[in-house]
C-alpha cells in the first residue's frame, strides 16, 4: 500500500544510503556516506541491475510509486544525485505528469 505522506528529502536520503551500502555489500555505517559519493566508485560499487533492484526496493521502503521514466533526460552520478530524484519524484502524487 502506497503512504499518503510524502517522505521528506532527508528520509529519503537515509534509505538512499542505507540501500546503496547494502547494494555493495559494505558493512560501514549509512550516514558516513557523503551525499557526493560516487554510486560506482572507490567505496560504493553499483550496477545497473543492482541500481533497478534497489529502486523497487525504495518504492517499497518509502511508500511510493516511481514513473517508469524516471531517468529520462538525467544523469545520475552520486548518491545525492540520486536521493534528489528519488525525492522529487515521490512528492509528484501518483497519475499526475511532469
């Protein structure tokens, strides 16, 4: 069941990174990723399958339901850049369009 309420920014980033750190299999602390790190880099090692797996699991996790055009036209780099899209996306109520 989708929530009603829209997951703030900074929930949004705490789920980011909790997932991105479970995707590459680190066993650091979430909060001391920086919002700039690199989602495949030195620390984080994401793919594109694991990055699709790990959108469904943050629909899941915040209670929304992501555009399936989610990436068109973006570019994302790093954890923040992906928190923010994830955010903004999920503040759009569902079956409106961009």
């Amino acid at each position: 069941m989708l929530n009603p309420a829209r997951p703030t920014p900074e929930a949004v980033l705490t789920v980011v990174r909790t997932m991105v750190v479970r995707e590459s299999r680190l066993s650091i602390d979430p909060e001391t990723v920086a919002a700039q790190e690199p989602l495949n880099g030195g620390l984080l090692r994401m793919t594109s399958l694991g990055l699709l797996g790990m959108l469904i699991r943050l629909e899941e996790a915040l209670g929304v339901l992501l555009p399936d055009d989610l990436f068109a036209g973006r570019q994302v780099h790093t954890v923040g850049d992906l928190a923010e899209l994830i955010a903004s996306a999920a503040q759009v109520p569902n079956g409106s369009s961009s």
